[in-house]
C-alpha cells in the first residue's frame, strides 16, 4: 500500500502541514543571509556563548532583552536551539525573508497569515517578536 502522507509530515500522531524538510530547505537557502546576521547580532553572540558557557541567565545587558530560559536552550553543532526549534538572530531581513519563504512554499500552499505564523512557530524561534505576534516568542 502507498503511504500517502511522508514521514516527515507527522510528528506525535498529528499531520503537519509544514515538513521538517522545508525548514531546513530554507535555512539552507537563507544560509549566507543567516550566517551574515548571526554576526552583526550582537546580543546572538553573547546569547551563543552564555548557552556554551552553561551560565545560569542570559546576560543582563542585552539590546534586546530575551524573555525566554537559558535552561531550555542548547547548541548542535553551533546551531542555537530552544526547545529544539532554531533561534533566528535579530536581523528584520533574514526574519522576513523566512517568513516569506515559508508563507510561499508550494508544500505549505500559500497560507494565510495566522497559518504561516504557526508553521514557522513549529520550527523556529524569533526572540523579541512578541509584537509582531505571540506565538514567536
């Protein structure tokens, strides 16, 4: 019998519209844009090596002050993570341009707003973007 539905669209026994696969398909595309912002963040910087320093808090004297637990980050091969989801650096170009990749995908069939915004919500992190919607937080 054909499998009609690719391992990679379930996860705890629920269909996800969004593969795991386009996420990664998506930082992998993103990655000079990714890796460009990774450095000019300052704050992703000192964030990176709070989490390899295993300290107990994010600095204090952020630009922007996280309001997430350092206990519940970590790092895979320098990749920082929150819960297992990838935490994009501060950079309003890379963060639309991945929102936009997203919303755009012929797997996700160009959702909507609030669809696109819990399909990136899966995957990644965009710490401080509260305002624009809480689920990304």
């Amino acid at each position: 019998m054909a499998q009609l539905i690719p391992d990679g669209m379930i996860r705890n026994n629920c269909i996800r519209l969004c593969p795991a696969r386009t996420i990664t398909r998506v930082v992998d595309d993103l990655k000079a844009s990714w890796e460009k912002a990774s450095d000019e963040d300052p704050d992703f910087t000192r964030i990176v090596e709070a989490v390899r320093n295993q300290d107990r808090v994010f600095p204090k004297d952020l630009k922007t002050p996280v309001k997430l637990t350092i206990s519940d980050c970590s790092l895979n091969e320098e990749v920082l993570l929150y819960r297992e989801r990838r935490w994009v650096p501060n950079s309003e170009a890379l963060r639309t341009r991945l929102i936009q990749e997203i919303h755009d995908s012929t797997i996700t069939a160009h959702s909507g707003r609030d669809a696109t915004v819990a399909l990136v919500a899966k995957d990644v992190v965009l710490a401080g973007y509260s305002a624009f919607h809480p689920k990304l937080h």
